[in-house]
C-alpha cells in the first residue's frame, strides 16, 4: 500500500502527488500501530469460540480454493477482454457539472447557468496576424466578425469582449465624432469603470475575448474544442496568443489525469514485477503477476467506462491502491508457496498456498470493502465513486490473486507433468 500510494508523487497531477503523501504516511502509520501498538492488546486476548458451521463453512472454502478452476480463469480471462474493449469508451475529461450532486443546489444552480449562456469560463488572448493595432475603426468591424463566429460555436454560450463594450459607447448620436481610439480611453476613466483596460493591452495590439463554454451534453473533449476556436480565430485573420481560464484548467487537469493513468500504473506495475521476481527467483512466476496485475486496472476502468462513469483526478489513483492489494497477497502466496514445495511452479505447491491464504486475502478484501464503503455515503460524487472504485478493484485483485496468478504460475509445470502421464 505504501508503494501504492508513494508511486502517485511521480505523476504530473498536483492533487494525486497530495495523496500519494496524505496515503503513504497514513499506511506507514497503520503498520507501526499493527505491530507496536495492537500485540499488546493482543497477548492480553482470550482464544475466540467458534461455532460448528463456521468450521465447515471454512473447510468447504478451503477445499474449493485448493483446486484448479480453468473455467473461473476463462471467465475472468473474457471479463478482462471485454473491460479492454470498454477503455475506448473511458471518460477522463468529464463535465464541470459531474463533479457535483444531481439536484443539490450547486449542480441545479450550474445546470441553470449552464444552459443561460455557459458555466465554465475560457479566455482567449488574440492579436491580428499582421501585429496591426486594434484601435481602428477596420480593427472594430473585423473584432465584431470574430466575436460572431465565436458565438455560433456550439459549445459557446456568451461572449464577451471590446467590440461588445465598445459598441455601447457608440449608441450616442455624437458618438460619430469619436476615433475609435478616444472611445476606449473615455471607457478606461474611472467613473466608466476603468473597463478598456480590462479588454486591451495598452499598446492597443492584443485584446481579450471572454468565454462561457457550455458544459452539458459537450460531446467532444475540452482540447479539441479549444483547437477548433483557435482556427475561427486563425480564420478571422488573427492569432491566438494566450489561454486560460477554467475551462481550460479543466482541459489540463484532463490531460495529466489520462497521462498519470499511464505512467502511475505502468511503474507500478514495473515495480510490483520485481519484487515478485525477487521473492520467486522464477521468471514464469514473475510474468504470471505481471498478467495478473494488468488484469486489475484494466477492469476496473473499462467497466466504469461501461456505466457511463467519469475517471476525474480523484477517482484515477483507485487502481494504484488496488494493484498494491493484489501484488500484496500474490507475494504472500509466492513466498508460501515456495516454503510449501521448494519450487514456486507446482501446482501442489500453489493449492496449499491458496488454501490456507484465501481467509487472510478475504479479509483484507472485507476489511476495505467496509472502509472504502464509507465514501459510498459522502454528498461529493466523486468521492462516491472512488469509494466503489476501490471496492471493485480490490475484489478484482483478490480474484486475480488467487484464480489467475496461481494458474499461470503453474502452468508449465502442470503441462509437462501432463505429458508425461500420457507418455506412461
């Protein structure tokens, strides 16, 4: 777990670095207070009286865990190939409204702002491509046709920008009279509001375009629809120089989710690998938990991609915590496995591992199931579904730890002791 959570400071997400931090320290404090703390409570325990079903329950469970079950591998091995296909359909640039409760007052007031003109705002910076000055009465009459064409993108709500303010100024009839410069220096005085300043540099060569991007029923990501304004503006005979705004926040915190994805998972993964090669000393066991861990991200995020769920910021270290339970017990059954038999690639060896670990492995699924389970009654969707996220890797890493990593890791040995049987 501490692997889990420490591996996050390596990605490029502020707030995921923050709980790799908060999750490493809070793990190394829970193993100090397991074995300094708890042993004294411990010795002071009495032996628990068990009850007669409990016992044949646990020798019911103990003998299905000590046999081969290819068809349970089949199973996982397809539920894994169709949560592949399901990360096509992944969504890791989810709408500002996601991040809220359906009916509570802010996701009702964003929604209701939303579709008045846009809730998420985006600027953009432009200068005209030629570097001419924009306080002309031609530069006025082009900024209106940009302004225009902004406005009938369909992710555009409201907009607003110099030609909207000065356009005000020219509704007095002596308005006629005025350059357009000596409107913008009138608009800069105080009692107007300082405003012109608030819209164009004072060398009257770039000027700010002011956004409200629609958020609801966006079909597209944030970066593409940035792109495609860019080339209206970029069509208008202008450049964009600068972007910012939360909207385009958004667009950023987006990109460093899906590449922390990647990294996060993959060094982990990388990571986990050699540990198991230095505990096994067997390449077949190594590669059988480098399978078996790819299993567990890749079903828990193309499942949710299947229930429509967003992966945000939050919710996208949920794999790290879990490959760091399913590499936990694989390394417990290794090292079992290996004290079991001497050689961690017989299946004797493997389904007396399993059959004495699959309590502690149920466990430790139980007890997380029940921590996690707590986020499921939090008011902030995203907390929610980092709480299911975590249960259903961790249920998918034990799974994968005691059906798939046991089976690859045998299967060589199963397979000559096969032929050899057929030989005699």
């Amino acid at each position: 777990m501490f692997l889990g959570f420490i591996s996050l400071l390596f990605v490029r997400s502020t707030p995921m670095r923050h709980l790799g931090i908060a999750g490493a320290i809070g793990a190394t404090m829970a193993f100090a207070a397991a074995y300094a703390i708890y042993p004294w409570f411990l010795a002071l325990a009495t032996a628990p009286r068990s009850a007669g079903w409990t016992k044949n329950l646990a020798s019911a469970l103990r003998a299905f865990f000590a046999e081969r079950h290819g068809l349970i591998v089949a199973g996982l091995a397809v539920f894994t190939v169709v949560g592949a296909i399901g990360l096509l359909r992944l969504n890791t640039d989810p709408d500002l409204p996601s991040y809220f409760k359906k009916g509570g007052d802010i996701r009702t007031g964003l929604d209701f702002v939303d579709k008045t003109g846009g809730s998420s705002p985006l600027k953009l910076v432009v200068e005209d491509k030629q570097r001419a000055p924009l306080n002309t009465k031609e530069a006025y009459k082009r900024l209106w046709t940009l302004q225009e064409s902004l406005e009938k993108d369909p992710a555009v709500g409201n907009v607003a920008s110099l030609p909207v303010v000065l356009s005000e100024a020219k509704r007095p009839w002596y308005s006629i009279f005025f350059s357009t410069e000596k409107e913008i220096k009138i608009l800069d005085e105080p009692k107007h509001g300082e405003i012109s300043s608030q819209l164009i540099t004072a060398d009257r060569n770039r000027t700010l375009y002011l956004l409200r991007m629609k958020e609801t029923g966006r079909k597209t990501s944030r970066s593409k629809v940035i792109e495609r304004l860019k080339t209206i503006v970029q069509r208008e005979g202008f450049r964009t120089v600068l972007v910012g705004g939360s909207y385009s926040l958004l667009d950023q915190m987006a990109r460093l989710v899906s590449s922390s994805i990647i990294s996060g998972v993959l060094l982990l993964i990388g990571i986990f690998v050699v540990m198991g090669y230095a505990f096994s000393r067997s390449l077949r066991v190594a590669a059988a938990m480098l399978v078996s861990l790819i299993v567990i991200p890749v079903v828990v995020r193309g499942y949710i991609a299947y229930l429509g769920m967003p992966l945000d910021f939050i919710t996208a270290s949920a794999a790290n915590l879990d490959l760091g339970m399913g590499v936990d017990a694989m390394i417990y059954l290794t090292m079992f496995a290996r004290r079991a038999a001497g050689a961690a690639d017989s299946w004797p060896a493997w389904s007396k591992a399993c059959s004495h670990l699959w309590q502690p492995i149920g466990t430790s699924l139980l007890v997380i199931g029940c921590g996690f389970g707590i986020f499921l009654l939090s008011n902030f969707p995203p907390t929610q579904r980092f709480g299911l996220f975590v249960i259903f890797g961790s249920a998918t890493a034990a799974a994968a730890a005691l059906f798939i990593f046991p089976w690859l890791a045998s299967i060589s040995r199963r397979t000559r002791t096969l032929d050899h049987a057929r030989a005699a």
